[in-house]
C-alpha cells in the first residue's frame, strides 16, 4: 500500500510550488494600487495618497524604451527628450485600466502644451486586436507601446521606481529621470499631482 502513495505524495509536493507561482502572478495580474515600495535600498518618499516620489537629485536614469505601436509604427522614448514623460502599464483585459483611461485622457490634453507627453505600455494582450479596440473605445490620445510579454518592463533596474504591476504609472523628469510612480489606477487629481511638481521645476 505504501507504493502506491509515494507518487501522490510527489505530485503533491510538485503541485504546491506550481500553485503558489499561479497565485502570485494572479495577485499582481490586475493591481488593486495598494503596492507603494520602490524595492531595494532606496530614497524614495511615499505621500499619504501612495504616490512616492524622488527629489530632484536622487533620481535615476529612466531606462531607454524603444519599440512598435499598437499599429506596428516605431515608438522611441528618446524622441520626447526634454518632456516630461508619463508612462502607464495597462493591459485591455484590466478593469482598473478601464476605469483610468478617462482621466489619462483629460490630463493629456490638459498638459500637452506644457511639454508632458503620455505613452502607454501595453502588456500582456495575446493579440493587438484587443488592444486596438481598447484604445478605440475609449479614445485613448496617445501612443502605446505593444509589449505582449512583458520584456519592456523588464528594462526597469532593481531598486528603481518599477512598472511592477498592471496598472502602474511612472513619470519622468524633463532630464529623463525616473521622478514618481504609483502602483494601481490613478484619478486626474493624482495625476496632477504626480505631473505639475515637475513642470512648476526649472
């Protein structure tokens, strides 16, 4: 009897790991904005409403992002040099990023002769199609990258103000430094207060 156990105890103990690792990629799929650390050892400065920030001289630099749109054109971070830039990770089957793309919108179009320039990065979406009609639906103002597996948040050092979940906001300081970020949707008081610091800076 004790042989015909030990296999199930293997699977068991197989099946465990592989379980916790679904679970954790659930959990951090589609966040509910409650995830606020910069990770590592850092200086940034976490508000009361979870936006955390870096002074001016303890940013780093942003990590250079290059390339497609959602309708195969070239993207280049390095073409908004000199804007403050605001970077969003969503993802067209997150209902958060649903919720935030009206505010991403009216901010953008508030801002957009102050020199700020939005850029989305898509994630996760096994096709552009369902990207596209995202952005359709709700007239989404600026470009996206495509980034289906997730290798263009890679690109974020350790340590740094990390698109670590979907969705999450980072924006970029005129010199191309990593400034603010908030993990979670973000309302277009929040946004303000993630952008105008920035352009009141000289």
């Amino acid at each position: 009897m004790s042989h015909g156990r030990a296999p199930r105890r293997r699977f068991t103990l197989l099946a465990a790991p592989l379980a916790a690792a679904a679970l954790a990629v659930t959990l951090t799929a589609c966040d509910s904005g409650n995830q606020t650390s910069g990770g590592g050892d850092t200086n940034f400065v976490t508000s009361n409403s979870g936006i955390a920030t870096a002074a001016k001289g303890e940013r780093v630099d942003a990590p250079p992002l290059e390339g497609e749109t959602l309708d195969g054109k070239k993207l280049d971070l390095a073409d908004y040099k000199g804007k403050i830039i605001v970077l969003n990770a969503w993802g067209s089957w997150c209902a958060p990023c649903r919720l935030e793309s009206k505010y991403f919108n009216k901010v953008a179009k508030e801002t957009e002769d102050q020199d700020v320039q939005f850029v989305g990065i898509n994630t996760r979406d096994n096709s552009r199609s369902n990207a596209i009609s995202f952005e359709e639906d709700h007239g989404v103002v600026y470009p996206s990258f495509y980034d289906r597996t997730g290798k263009l948040l890679l690109r974020f050092p350790k340590g740094t103000f990390k698109l670590q979940s979907i969705p999450s906001t980072v924006v970029i300081d005129r010199d191309g430094k990593l400034a603010a970020r908030y993990v979670g949707p973000l309302d277009d008081t929040q946004l303000h207060k993630m952008i105008d610091p920035l352009i009141a800076e000289k």
